[in-house]
C-alpha cells in the first residue's frame, strides 16, 4: 500500500472518530514534535494565528527537539485534518503525535 493512501485512510478515520465522539465545534489539541529551530517553530505557530490558538512549547531534556501543543476551538472535524495537512505540508521533519 503506499504511503499517501495509508495517510488518506488515516484522515478518514480520524474524521470518523472526531464525528462520532465529539459536538462541533469544539477545542482540538494537536501536538507536534520538530527540531529546534525557531523557524520551525513559528512556521507552526504561524499556520495557527488568528485563530485564538492556545499555543505551549516544551524544549526536550537535551534541547534538540521542541513539543508544540497547540489547543484551538475549530469549527468541524475537516478543519482539523486542514490544518494538520497544512503543518505537514509546509513543516520539513515535523512529527505529529
């Protein structure tokens, strides 16, 4: 199977899910893990402005790598997956957790 389908069957899913357990709109929380560099970091944060996004970033004990944790109300289960293709697409090497 190749890798696109697999990630468009875990959207799928995971609308599914966000339908099936949750009353939209309602607050999502992503969390994501790149390494840091500042750029890195406000292209993330960048991608969730104006949004009223609440935004946490956690250094790992070494400092290599940053968790982003990003709490924003969004209005269905496909604006969630928008904005995790959006990171995905524009972020290089970052993790969505």
């Amino acid at each position: 199977m190749s890798e696109k389908k697999n990630t468009e069957e875990f959207y799928e899913k995971l609308k599914t899910q966000l339908y099936d357990t949750t009353v939209w709109p309602s607050e999502y929380l992503y969390k994501f893990i790149v390494k840091s560099e500042p750029k890195k970091i406000a292209e993330i944060e960048g991608i969730f402005n104006n949004l009223g996004a609440v935004i946490k970033t956690q250094p790992s004990k070494n400092g290599k790598y940053t968790s982003i944790s990003i709490s924003v109300k969004l209005k269905d289960p496909e604006t969630v997956i928008e904005k995790y293709k959006e990171v995905i697409e524009n972020v290089e090497g970052v993790i969505s957790l």
